[in-house]
C-alpha cells in the first residue's frame, strides 16, 4: 500500500540486529599486531561494510514511509499551526504590553493627582474582565555582537556555555591544513579511515556473521 507506514517488525529488525551482532564483537575484541592480524581485520572489515549496506538496503523502505509521512504531517503543521502559533504568540505579547500600559497609566495618574496634594481624588485602577488568559512578563536574549561574548569568555569561564562549537567546521580546518593545524584552544588528532570495495547482498542471500 502507497501510505502505509511500515515498522521494524515489518522488516524484522531483530533479525537484522542478530545477523550483525558477532561481527560487532570481533570488530571490537580484535588485536591487531600481525599481518595476519591484518588480514582478518580486513576480512571483518568487508563483512561490516555489506552488513552494513545490506542493513540499508532492509530499512530503506521504514525510513522511506515514515520520512514520507513526516514530511507530510510536518508541511501541514507548517501550513497550519504555525500561522495560528505566530498570531498567538504576537497578539499575547501586544495583550501583555497593553495590560501593563493600563496600570502604568493609571498609577502614573494617581501620582499626579498625590503631587497635586489632591488626596480626596482616587484614580481607580482599571479593572480587566476575568477571563481563561493570564499575562507576565517574560526575557529573552539577542546576540548583538559576538566578538564582545568571545571576549567576555575569556576572562569569565561561565559564559563559555553560551559558545557553540562547530566541530564539522573545525574538522573541515584540520583536514585542509593538516600539521599546519593551529587553531587556540584545539589540538590536532590523527587517525586512520579504511575504504572497503564490497558487493552489496540483501539479507537472506548469505550474508551471516562469519567475516
């Protein structure tokens, strides 16, 4: 069916997790030290590379249906409710500015009139209905000048916490500069990333967990 929405009991999940579980233990248990140790690892590498692009190819059809139906329901409230949170939330702010507006007012009246020394003269404080809505008044913050927050940081460590780093950006600098990586605060990591030529199988044609 078109819109069905498929589940992992739709594509056996469980047996997908058991097919892969010896060969995440003998990924994870291996010592390599000899060339035969190489061997193997390279052996358990292309087992996990089309476990790997087996596993995929098993989903691809749960994560198709239900990113379709995200999507869907995600354009609609996009549509729909978001127009309707946006009014609300803009008309609560101008309802709560208006509230507070109404009682500055009048006490800025009675003020007046006690500066007068007209003590007889009560200005009464509007009365607003009662009703299911309720305003207060609430603080947010805006970055206006990063170079000032940077700044701040370094004298002060609590505002490190607003800092955000970027690591795929910091990764992309260290990539392109290598061992002319230099960048305060941050050290190079060296690591290795192996590339396997497999042939993609489904599940069920005899992909198991012997490496």
């Amino acid at each position: 069916m078109e819109n069905e929405i498929i589940t992992a009991e739709s594509v056996n999940a469980i047996s997908i997790t058991e097919r892969t579980y010896t060969r995440l233990e003998m990924a994870k248990s291996i010592i390599i030290e000899t060339v035969e140790d190489v061997a193997q690892a390279d052996a358990i590498l292309s087992g996990l590379s089309a476990d790997i692009t087996a596993a995929k190819l098993a989903l691809k059809p749960m994560r198709d249906s239900t990113t379709a139906a995200w999507k869907a329901g995600t354009e609609l409230e996009g549509r729909i409710v978001k127009p309707l949170e946006e009014a609300k939330k803009e008309l609560s702010g101008r309802r709560g500015a208006a509230v507070a507006r109404i009682k500055e007012d009048a006490a800025e009246r009675q003020a007046e009139a006690l500066d007068r020394g007209d003590f007889d003269t009560v200005v009464p404080v509007p009365e607003i209905a009662p009703s299911m809505v309720s305003s207060r008044e609430t603080f947010s913050a805006e970055l206006v000048d990063l170079k000032e927050l940077v700044k701040a940081a370094n004298y002060d460590p609590r505002f490190l916490s607003f800092l955000k780093l970027d690591e795929s950006a910091l990764n992309k600098e260290a990539a392109n500069h290598k061992d002319n990586f230099n960048v305060p605060g941050c050290k190079l990591v060296r690591g290795y990333s192996s590339t396997v030529r497999t042939v993609a199988k489904p599940y069920g044609s005899g992909i198991g967990s012997r490496a």
